[in-house]
C-alpha cells in the first residue's frame, strides 16, 4: 500500500478503536507508523490507534499557573540521562499499564539510536518523574510520563515546553484528558493532526543534539 492510500485509508479508520494488529513490536516499524500517526497501546498482540480527535499542544501556547511558578524550577533537569529508570518508573507506578518487558526493550533500542528522548527531574540526586517521547523532525511523540512527587508531571510537560518552544515544534499528547487540557492541550480533527504530522515529520528539528539543549528563561 502506497502513502496516499494509507493516509485515506487512515482517515476512514475508528475514531475510538485500534486501527490494526501487529504479533510483535519492531523499531524499525515503529518509526514508520509515527509518521502515519499511529501509536502503540497493547501488547500481545500490539494495538496500533489513531485517535480521532487527537490531543496535542503547542509548546507556546502551555499554561503555566500561578501557583506552579515556585515548583518551576525545585528539581534539576537532565536531558537523555536514565531513559531504562524512567520508563520503569512508568509501568511500575500504574495498576495497570501496557508498558511491558518488550515495550521496554524495543523502546531502549530506540532511545540507543537516538530517536526516544526524556526530560528527567532530580531532587538531590533523586529520581523525582519525568517524560519521554519519539522526536521526529518538529513532532514530539509524547509516549508516558510519571510523577513522584507533586507537581512533577506539570513541571516536566512546562521544561519540556520551553526546551522546544524556540524550534516551532508540535506536541503530541495522544489521548485528551482533563490533566492536558488545563496546561493548554487541545483536540483537533485527525486530518488536521495527519497534515500537520505530515509536514512536520519531514522537516529538521533545528538542534543537533537534544541532550545539550538548554531551557531558555
């Protein structure tokens, strides 16, 4: 199947279901299917979804609130630093979650070839949450997070925010929910999210090295 016929065969697809079912996740497929805006959910089999609508946000357009202007800067920030922590982290916090063993080894793979990135948080030295996702091109692919300690969630989404901001990247948030809304998500058609994935995946981040960029005040 072509791109064109995949990309009208994606906007036929449910709005609230998987749109496929692969036995096994691939790296190298999972590249292919971002681009297309599709994402793992299940495993055994994997769940491939594209939401209709799609949640996501615009890093400036993040809603920072008055309260949380103290905790912004309570944690220190690493970029790329502990991705195997991170991860586990997220499938260990959650009664149930989809993030198993492969999950975690196909992902590790990905983040070895530079392709998953994280915004860890530290207190002293200690893992406090943090988020990660797939760059490719101007799309930041929101995978999971996780949050230890109060506030962290919203405090690595605002780091990750103003660490994009300057480079017109898009976020992509996945699936709505009310946590996403208030710091400044929204839904859009997946038309819309297919086009915009479409132009951006094709386009240079406009950094070299994600784990050496610095957040601008």
């Amino acid at each position: 199947m072509d791109n064109s016929n995949l990309y009208s065969k994606l906007l036929e697809a449910p709005k609230d279901a998987p749109v496929f079912l692969s036995p096994k996740l691939e790296a190298d497929f999972i590249l292919k299917a971002y681009r297309f805006g599709l994402f793992p959910w299940t495993s055994n089999p994997v769940t491939w979804w594209c939401p209709d609508p799609r949640c996501v946000l615009y890093p400036d357009e993040i809603h920072i609130q008055k309260n949380m202007k103290k905790f912004i800067n309570l944690y220190e920030v690493r970029l790329d630093y502990d991705f195997l922590k991170l991860i586990t982290f997220c499938r260990d916090t959650r009664q149930q979650s989809w993030i198993d063993n492969d999950f975690i080894q196909t992902y590790n793979e990905l983040f070895q070839q530079g392709h998953v990135h994280t915004l860890e948080l530290y207190d002293q030295n200690e893992f406090v949450g943090g988020i990660y996702g797939l760059i490719i091109g101007k799309v930041f692919f929101g995978e999971s997070m996780v949050s230890l300690k109060k506030n962290v969630s919203k405090i690595a989404m605002i780091k990750l925010c103003k660490l994009l901001m300057p480079y017109d990247f898009i976020i992509d948030c996945q699936i709505y929910n009310k946590h996403l809304d208030f710091m400044g998500a929204k839904n859009i058609p997946r038309k819309q999210f297919l086009d915009i994935v479409k132009e951006k995946c094709e386009q240079k981040s406009g950094f070299e090295n994600f784990k050496k960029l610095t957040i601008q005040s």
